[in-house]
C-alpha cells in the first residue's frame, strides 16, 4: 500500500482486520523489522507499518522537517490519509518513538494504548559512539560512504546477538544513498535538548493513556535505566536481547503485546 503524506510517497504495510496498531519502527530500520510480531497480531489486529521518510520504501523531500511538532504533524497526517477515526494502539522503536510520542502527546484522544521499545525521549541523554559521528559534519557523511556490509553486519550483531543474518542482509539491502543521507540529517536535528518540556508531556501523557515498555537490557545505544523513564505502569525487561528487540524475540514480544494491546 502507498500514500501521500507532505511531499513523502509512504510505503505501508497493511494486514489483518480489527482495531488498528500502529507500528513506527527506527533506524536504520522499515516496516520489515516487525513483520515477526505483525505475523502473531494480525488474526486480531488492523496492523499498520510505514516506512518512516526516507527510509526503506519510502521516499521524503531533502528538506523534511524533523522538528517534534512536525514529526506530531507528519504521524496525524499519516493517520487521517489511511482514514482512521478511532483511537489506535501504537508501538514504537527506537527513533520512531519521536514520532510516536510527539504524535500522542499532541493528541491523546486519538490513542489507546502506547507500547515503547528502546528509544530515547530525554533532554539529558547522551549520543552513543555512532550518533557523535553522524551528528559530526563531514566525518557523518564520510562513515556513511566507507559502511560496508562487514561493519554493518558487525554492529548490528554487537548490538543484537539474536539477530539473524537474513534479518541483517535484508536491512542492509535498504541502505542506499538517499537512506544514508536521511540517518546524517535525522540524527542532526535529534537534539536531546530539544525534549525539554516534551518529557513533562510525556509523563502527563502516560499518567492518562496506559502504556508498556518492551526493554531490550542488552543495549549498548541506550542505558536499560531509561526503561522507568517513560511513565509507563508496565516495564518488561529482556535480559538476553539488544536493541532490536521486535526482531529479535518477535515471538515474546508479540505475545506481550497481545495481553496488553487486549
């Protein structure tokens, strides 16, 4: 399924029927790091799965606007464009969390439930080794050129032993060059300082809508601390995974969200 949403032609992935879900994935990420958990919810879910601009299948102008209102802007297009008009459930990772978030906070009555995997949405967190390089002017651009498949493959497993490589190849294959240049620009206008006073939204947000975080502990991009951060009255931890926790226990999570989502 395809769509128009400011300027960005939207790859989505739609199966299932019933109340819809909304899965925002991160980076270097598309809608195909969920598709293990789309598999187990789909028999009772709508389940929903963009590429986020410029990423995967998804096109976006070079001037796309990564501002958190924007990015709340850009999520309540996306669902107005797909015609909903009643409160989904919404699972995020990663950077795509900024989008989810900025989104809810925006507009509460529009959610149902929020389920958080492995993101950051502090004013006091501090950019892992990769983040610094690619918030670096040219020395971002220049470690996007000399990425490889051996460094990626090498990361991406530091990162989430679980992953397979089939998992890691087909998330490689995405990595072209207007995808680079999205990472450099995404990571530049994603100042953790610019979440002072979303966080205190945030809480308000959660102490309303219920909300679960999924932790991967394994994570060496953001500390499992930030796990009790989000306000959320249910915190899983998965000691034996990474960063990647949709993919890499798809099955867990899956089985997480359907009690929760229920």
């Amino acid at each position: 399924m395809s769509l128009t949403v400011q300027n960005v032609k939207v790859h989505l992935v739609d199966e299932g029927s019933g109340p819809p879900i909304l899965f925002l994935h991160g980076n270097p990420d598309s809608a195909e790091m969920w598709s293990g958990v789309i598999k187990h919810l789909h028999k009772s879910y709508r389940c929903l799965a963009p590429d986020l601009p410029g990423f995967g299948s998804s096109t976006a102008p070079a001037d796309f606007d990564y501002a958190l209102q924007n990015l709340a802007d850009y999520v309540d297009g996306l669902v107005q464009a797909l015609g909903i008009r009643e409160p989904l459930n919404l699972a995020t990772h990663d950077l795509g969390t900024s989008f989810g978030l900025a989104w809810a906070i925006k507009h509460p009555e529009k959610v149902r439930r929020i389920a958080i995997s492995n993101a950051m949405f502090f004013s006091d967190y501090r950019w892992h080794f990769w983040g610094r390089v690619w918030r670096t002017p040219f020395v971002g651009e220049l470690s996007m050129v000399l990425m490889n498949w051996l460094i990626f493959k090498l990361e991406m497993r530091r990162s989430s032993r679980k992953l397979t490589v089939e998992h890691i190849r087909n998330t490689y294959a995405l990595m072209r060059g207007p995808m680079r240049k999205m990472i450099v620009r995404l990571y530049r206008a994603s100042t953790p300082q610019l979440f002072a006073g979303w966080e205190d939204e945030l809480l308000a947000l959660t102490a309303r809508v219920p909300t679960c975080v999924l932790w991967g502990d394994c994570d060496p991009y953001i500390a499992a601390k930030f796990a009790e951060r989000f306000g959320a009255k249910q915190v899983h931890h998965f000691p034996d995974c990474g960063h990647w926790l949709p993919a890499e226990a798809a099955d867990e999570v899956a089985e997480r969200l359907l009690k929760f989502f229920a």
